[in-house]
C-alpha cells in the first residue's frame, strides 16, 4: 500500500510532524512518499493520502485547501486523514477549532475528524512581536504524533468499511 503524505506549511513544524509520521509509517511497513503540498501534482498513484496544514489565525494555508478542492474527487476514492498543527505556548492545548471550509471538504471526502497537534514557535518568528514573545516554544507532542500515526497504520491494515 502507498501513502502519501503532504503538508502545507509556514515555519516548518507542520513539515516535521509530517516527516514523522513518514517515519512510523514506513516502519510500520507501508511505502510512503513526503512531499510539500506543490511538489505533488496527482493524488491518483497513492491509496491513502495524509494531509497537513499549518492553522494560522484560525485558518488552513491557503494551498492546503486549494489541494482538498483541486483533488477532491480523487480523495473521495481513498483513505484520507487530516492534521493541522498550531496551538502554542506553555499548557497549549490542541483543541484548535477546524475551520467550516476544511470540515465541509472533510466531511465530503469521508475523511475522519481533523486531527490537531501543538504547534512550535521559534524566537527568530516573533521578531518585532512583543506579545508573542510568551509563546515562544516547542508545544509539539511526538508521542501524540506516533500514536495518532499507529492509528493510521492499523486502519491501513484492515480493509475500509463500505
């Protein structure tokens, strides 16, 4: 079975915990390809798509969701599962809200729930951002990322409910 996974991001955690999730994937022994969102022309040679976006002001990138409506029809015959990362700071809490735009296309696709993991703020990003500053931080949870990763490959494993 072939997996693609792909990801827009904005400062590279989103990229990281897609790397990630590559790694448990292909242990688990599927054969998996990682790309950002514009090296990938086709969803077509894969079986199961996982895509991630950075959130970034409640919103997806905008590339991500130009993917799930250029490709949805193709997304609809494969199993797809969806991330964003974002939530930041000390006690950050992944319970970021997905935005309608992406649940709507979610739900159309017969995708599960979108999965949040905590994002990661370097302090060369919040230059001249004084109120960022406190949030400044690595809140991602790895083994959230391989958990969620090992929940994947056991549905790969068992054949899609009709």
């Amino acid at each position: 079975m072939t997996v693609l996974i792909t990801y827009a991001t904005k400062m590279g955690a989103t990229a990281s915990i897609a790397a990630a999730i590559g790694v448990e994937l292909r242990a688990a022994g599927f054969t998996v390809d990682v790309h950002e969102l514009g090296a990938v022309q086709a969803v077509t040679p894969y079986d199961a798509v996982i895509l991630g976006s950075a959130i970034y002001q409640g919103r997806w990138l905008p590339e991500a969701v130009r993917f799930l409506r250029r490709h949805e029809r193709q997304l609809r015959t494969r199993r797809v599962w969806l991330f964003h990362s974002g939530p930041i700071g000390t006690g950050s809490r992944p319970d970021q809200p997905v935005p309608a735009d992406v649940a709507r296309l979610a739900r159309e696709i017969g995708a599960p729930p979108v999965k949040t993991f905590a994002g990661d703020l370097q302090p060369d990003a919040v230059l001249h951002h004084a109120d960022l500053e406190r949030l400044v931080g690595d809140s991602r949870d790895w083994q959230d990322v391989r958990a969620w990763s090992h929940h994947i490959a056991t549905a790969l494993e068992t054949p899609p409910a009709d």
